[in-house]
C-alpha cells in the first residue's frame, strides 16, 4: 500500500464527512442567521428563540436526508471494501 493511494482513501473519506457536515450545519446556520436577525430588529433578547429553530430544522434536515446520508456512507464503505484487494497489492 503505497502512500499516494492511503491519501488518496482519507481523501474521499474527508469529501463525505465535508458533505455531511455541510448537509446538517448549513440550514442550522442559515435558521440561526435570520432569527438573530429577527432578535436584533425586534430587541427580543431570549435564549430558546434561537435555540429551538435551529434545533427543529436540524431534526427536519436529519429526517429527510438521512436516508441519502446513510446510503452514501453505505456506498463509500462497499466501495472500499471493493477496493481492499486492490489497495494491499
């Protein structure tokens, strides 16, 4: 196993992780940007208000691209697994 071909499994490895990360926090901070904005206009200083958005969106998020998310792990990991015999030598 040389190197080049160790970087390059921690590579696509990263790729998924980035897009699953992406995936969950960008709504979150998008919910989170517009009620701050929300807060600062209305000078509601309150906690929950911006915590409960962000966490219901999360839970929504998780709901509808779970099943995609998990398919997509599932699929890296078949592939690597594929590729094992290949990867030694």
């Amino acid at each position: 196993m040389t190197p080049e071909t160790v970087l390059n499994v921690l590579q696509n490895a990263l790729q998924i992780i980035t897009i699953l990360i992406a995936v969950i926090l960008l709504p979150a901070l998008f919910i989170g940007l517009l009620v701050s904005m929300f807060q600062a206009a209305t000078s509601i200083n309150e906690q929950t208000l911006s915590f409960i958005p962000k966490l219901l969106i999360t839970i929504l998020v998780l709901a509808l691209a779970g099943p995609w998310m998990l398919s997509l792990v599932m699929n890296y990991t078949q592939q690597l697994f594929e590729e094992i015999p290949f990867l030694i030598g």
